[in-house]
C-alpha cells in the first residue's frame, strides 16, 4: 500500500460495486408488495401481518441505526458494509424459505437489523473515497441505482410471470438471490478496500462525530420541522408504495398483479433520473426549502387525487414519482445547512431514527385499519380509512414543509450555519 489518495477511476469503481450492492438491498426490501395478495390468499395472512412484515424492518433501527453508525466509524465503512450485506443475505434468505408467518418475520427482522446500517457504511464509504469532490454525484447516483432495485422489484411479476404462477415462494427466492448478488458485491469493495492506503482515508474517518444526547440542544427550530417533515413524509411513501400499494391497486382499481406492479415501479423509475437532476438544480440555485415544500405539497395532492377522484392512476402515480425524486433530493443537503459540520452525523442519526419509528408505526396502523374495516377485493371501500391515514399525514408532512421555507427566509438564511 501507498500514502496516495486512491484514483478517480478506483474510486468510481468503487461507487460501482456499493450502487450494485445498492441495488440488490433495495430489490429486497420492496420484495414483501408484489407477493402480498399472494401470501393472503395462499397463506393466509392477515393485512396486519402482512405490514409487519415491512414495520419489523423498521422496529430494530429505531435504535440499531445510532449503534450502527458507531459500528462504522468503529470497525470501518468497507467491513461493515460486508458484514450488513451478509446479514441482509440471510435474512432475504430465512425469509423466502420459512414455513410460517415466524419465521418469515424473523428473517425481515434480520434483514431490517443488517439494511440501515448497511446504508451508513455504503455513504460513509463514498465519503471516503469522493473527498476530493463529486461526493454528492457519487451518492446521487448509487441510490439511483439502488432505487432501479425498488422498480426491478416492482417489475417482477411481469419479468418472472412463471415464478409468481407457482405462487409465494419461487418470487421470495429470486430476492434472495439478488441479496447473494449484493453481498458479492460487498465482498468485491472490501477485498479492493484492503488494497488502498489507510493514510487516504484516515483524514475522514477522523472526523466522525460520536452521538451525545447534549448535542440535540445545539440544533434550531428549522431542524425539527425538517425532522418532522422527514418522518411524516416517509411513512406515507415508504408504508403505502412498499406495502398496500399494489393490493390497493389491484382491490380498488381493478388491476392484475402485474399491471398493479408496474405502475408502482414507476415511481421509483423517475426517481432514478429526476433524484440526481433536482439535486443538481437545487446547488446551482442555492434554493432548497422552497423546492422541499413544492415536493412535499404534491404527495397529499396525490393521495386525494387517489382516493378522491376518478382520474386515471398515471396522474396520482406521477405526483408520487415527482415528489418522491424531489424531497430526498433536497432533504439531506438542507441538513447541512441547518447545522453545523461537526454534528451533521449526529442529526442524520436522529432523522434516520425517527424515520424508522414513524415507517414501523405507519405499516402497522395502516394494516389494523385495513382489518377491521375488511378491506379486499370484495370490499374495496375498507381502504378508505388507510387512504385517509395517509392522506392526513402527508398533510401535516407539508404544512411543516411549508413552515421550514417560511423560517429559513432569505436564500442567505437557508445557507447559514447554526454556530456551535
């Protein structure tokens, strides 16, 4: 090894394997959606159940994201993200192979365990590797990738028609077979990490902030709208695209599985491009509240047009895919603007941590609702009380939005940063 910075080709290289062990995560985590008619008819599994099985994802990161991030800067961003993708592969595994509900949780519950901390080490890796600069092109295309998993997933019914005809199983274990994928290609970034001069990373990694419960007190008023909005707005895209969604469209609009499946993956299919143009657009005007509260409007405009209107589900769908290019877009680079350098870790600790809380509970009211309202295809009016859920969050998710753009003011104000 050398004490040289590694090249920019390695270093885009390396943004390869993690957007591919990106991609595999993510083809994982939507996988539940295009089975869950499925495992209701099949199996006999209740839509709360079914919900759990995307909530139980959420439950242990509540706080394992905090210690994951400790774990990262602990044991290094190319290890952890090996030994996260093993236990994602796991996981994806025991859950495709499990004979009953149990055990399929457990193995959600596993993958849950290994994906958020998974996706910490995946950033703090290119991080490390892009200090030089494009970092924010380098993140904004591997989740665009990993988002390509979201609408592979989506997509598969379609692409794989004859493993869902065999029903529940065969779908569950080509997700596990892109988990293996992912996991390879972990195992390929770490071998070429341990190749690389420490000395070209240790600038970085020493500046990593533990979390201290007294750092909360240094953060403003417009962190905690942002916060706010973060948790609001995920759970409704998050708990209703990944979950309902599809037997939503299915029960309520009349669609075949595979036809539900693929308006669902155009959502994430937008986000692919648009996500990396808005990011670019939001730099190079130095605007970001007021484009967070335009996406953040447009979800709860979405819902309505849904569950309100007869109007075709491209025009929902496309809402949707707008809003959800844009918020994230946006979302984490304001962060940087709203505190300072020294605890930007610990503020997107805390967001994922909530986020996580909100996306656990938002799966689980939203299955409960659909229960005991005997939401199916026979009773398609049983979705209402969920759309309506969804609808008043993704409200509250804007009106803080909107309040974010009215307390950041100026554009002077919105690139200020808190002083310590």
């Amino acid at each position: 090894m050398n004490d040289k910075s590694p090249s920019r080709a390695v270093a885009w290289l390396v943004c390869a394997l993690i957007a591919a062990s990106l991609y595999g995560n993510y083809y994982v985590y939507d996988s539940i959606g295009p089975v869950a008619d499925a495992l209701q008819i099949q199996r006999g599994f209740s839509d709360q159940q079914i919900g759990l099985l995307n909530a139980i994802y959420s439950l242990p990161n509540v706080v394992l994201i905090l210690v994951g991030g400790v774990l990262v800067d602990r044991f290094g961003a190319a290890r952890m993200t090996l030994w996260t993708a093993a236990l994602c592969f796991l996981g994806a595994l025991l859950t495709a192979l499990s004979p009953n509900f149990a055990g399929m949780a457990a193995g959600r519950l596993l993958f849950g365990i290994g994906a958020e901390t998974f996706g910490i080490a995946t950033l703090a890796a290119l991080a490390q590797y892009f200090v030089g600069g494009n970092v924010a092109l380098s993140m904004g295309l591997a989740l665009s990738i990993g988002r390509l998993g979201s609408f592979s997933s989506d997509m598969s019914p379609t692409w794989f028609p004859h493993a869902y005809a065999q029903g529940w199983q065969p779908p569950l274990m080509i997700a596990a077979a892109m988990a293996a994928a992912s996991f390879a290609a972990a195992l390929a970034y770490w071998t070429m990490d341990r190749r690389i001069a420490a000395s070209a990373k240790r600038e970085i990694e020493q500046q990593a902030q533990p979390f201290a419960w007294r750092d909360l007190l240094h953060f403003g008023r417009a962190y905690w709208y942002l916060l706010t909005l973060c948790v609001l707005w995920y759970s409704v895209i998050l708990a209703f695209r990944s979950t309902f969604s599809i037997k939503y469209f299915q029960h309520t609009h009349g669609l075949d599985l595979a036809s539900a499946g693929a308006m669902n993956s155009y959502v994430f299919l937008a986000a692919v491009f648009a996500t990396p143009a808005f990011g670019w657009l939001c730099d190079r005007l130095g605007r970001y509240a007021p484009f967070l509260a335009f996406g953040a409007v447009l979800l709860p405009v979405a819902m309505a047009t849904m569950a309100l209107t007869s109007t075709s589900l491209w025009v929902a769908t496309a809402l949707i895919g707008v809003s959800f290019s844009l918020v994230p877009a946006v979302m984490w680079p304001l962060v940087s603007k709203l505190v300072s350098p020294a605890r930007f870790g610990t503020a997107i600790g805390l967001m994922w941590v909530a986020q996580n809380a909100g996306i656990a509970g938002a799966n689980l009211v939203a299955g409960w609702l659909n229960d005991r309202a005997g939401a199916s295809a026979q009773n398609p009016a049983g979705y209402d009380a969920m759309m309506l859920f969804f609808g008043l969050a993704s409200v509250g998710g804007a009106v803080f939005a909107v309040i974010l753009w009215l307390t950041a003011g100026r554009r002077d104000q919105e690139k200020a940063v808190p002083a310590a």
